[in-house]
C-alpha cells in the first residue's frame, strides 16, 4: 500500500487493479495513484493473475492493457463481462489506434485511454468513471417502512432499526426488480444480468436465490415481496418506490 499526500473521497475509497505487463509501467502507475491519493491497489501481469485478483482484491475499477502474454485484453474484458463483473474497466490502448478503442468497447470496456498517458487524463477518466457507475448505485430504493441501499448492500428497517445484509447476487436481483417495475423481468433475463453467460448456472440457482432473497425479506414485511409471474419476477406494487 502506498501512503499518498493527497486526499480524495472518490479515490481513497476506490479498489483499482492495474493490469499490465510491462513492469516499469505498472510500477509507475501503482506509484502515481498511489500519491494521488489511491490506498487499495492491486496489480496484475498476465491474464491468469486477472482472474486470481478478481476475487482477492475485489476491484471497484480495472486499467487493462489490450497487450498479455496469455491474452488480450478484450478476451478479458468479454470475460470478465460475461461471469458478472459490472464495475469500470479502462482499456490502456495504443496511440489513437482506432481499431483498439472500438474492440474494447465492443468487448465491454467503459472507456479507454491511449499510451502514453497523462496522468491528469487518466485520473479524470478514472474519476469519472467511478463517479458514474457510484452514481448508479447511490439511489435508495423505499420498502414500505425500509430502505433499500444497492451501494451499502442492505435493507433498513427504520422503524425498528434492524438492518438486513444481502449478498451481491441478491442486490443486483433486487436492484433489477426495482429498476424494471411496473415490468417483471423474466428469468433468462435476470440469469444474464447477475451472472452472466455461465453454462453452468441453470434457473434452479436463479429461484435458489430468489427464495433465500425473499426469506430475508420476511423480517421486514410479513407481504410477500416479490411476486412470481409467468415470465419470471416482479416487485409487489404496494413496495415499488425509488427516491
């Protein structure tokens, strides 16, 4: 971890993974966010490890190279988009190689930056990037008496005080709910959103969670949440409200 001279909320509390493995590069890179104020970085050379830090470091925002030794970039990328990963992923592409900037968008990236970067450039696109995608998150969802908090993953009892823990998958299954009412959101639909294009993941995993999500639930409302439709799931109307 590096100590950095400046404050930054949005950067402090970010979890940035740099990949890239050209070591002198990414050395100074890790340096530079560091002193701008960056406290939990990662750091990847190679695709394999991509995968490793994905689960150790949890990133909330990924600088990927298009250039491995085991991979490109946007194999990556599609990769890291189709098992789930929704947070920002910058790609470090070539000088105005044009052809770069439209696969990695393609493959999922939210943005791009070419090499030689400026820092101040780079920190703008980062900021940017994970003021938008916090931004999605920051609405509070009303449950009746509750607050569904997506960013905080938790629902909030404020009569009581008692606060509710969901996982990951729960939130993005509430979250999505909430997003599509007055609409359900079909099964198929809700299997690509929270866990993306894995063969093994089947509809069973899907109402697994479902009914855990809605077990949960119970100690806040003895009504039933979320109600089961033809196509798949939608939220009971009476809780539906976002602010």
């Amino acid at each position: 971890m590096i100590v950095s001279k400046k404050t930054d909320d949005l950067l402090s509390s970010a979890r940035i993974l740099v990949v890239d493995d050209d070591n002198l590069l990414r050395s100074v890179l890790l340096e530079q966010l560091g002193f701008e104020g960056v406290k939990y970085l990662a750091e990847a050379a190679t695709a394999a490890d991509v995968f490793t830090q994905i689960d150790t470091s949890m990133p909330d925002l990924i600088l990927l190279d298009v250039q491995l030794p085991d991979g490109n970039g946007f194999e990556i990328c599609a990769r890291l988009r189709q098992s789930g990963f929704d947070k920002p992923i910058l790609m470090l592409t070539g000088q105005d190689d044009e052809s770069d900037i439209i696969k990695g968008l393609e493959a999922g990236a939210n943005d791009y930056i070419a090499k030689p970067m400026r820092i101040g450039e780079l920190l703008a696109r980062i900021k940017a990037q994970l003021r938008q995608y916090r931004a999605s998150d920051d609405v509070r969802f009303t449950i009746g008496d509750s607050d569904f908090l997506p960013a905080n993953k938790t629902v909030t009892d404020n009569l009581s005080g008692k606060i509710i823990t969901l996982t990951e998958k729960e939130t993005l299954i509430l979250k999505k709910l909430f997003r599509a009412w007055p609409a359900d959101v079909s099964k198929d639909n809700l299997l690509l959103e929270v866990w993306g294009l894995q063969p093994d993941i089947s509809t069973h995993t899907l109402e697994t969670h479902i009914y855990r999500l809605r077990q949960k639930l119970t100690r806040i409302s003895p009504q039933q949440i979320i109600n089961t439709t033809e196509q798949g799931y939608q939220l009971n109307k009476t809780f539906a409200d976002a602010e």
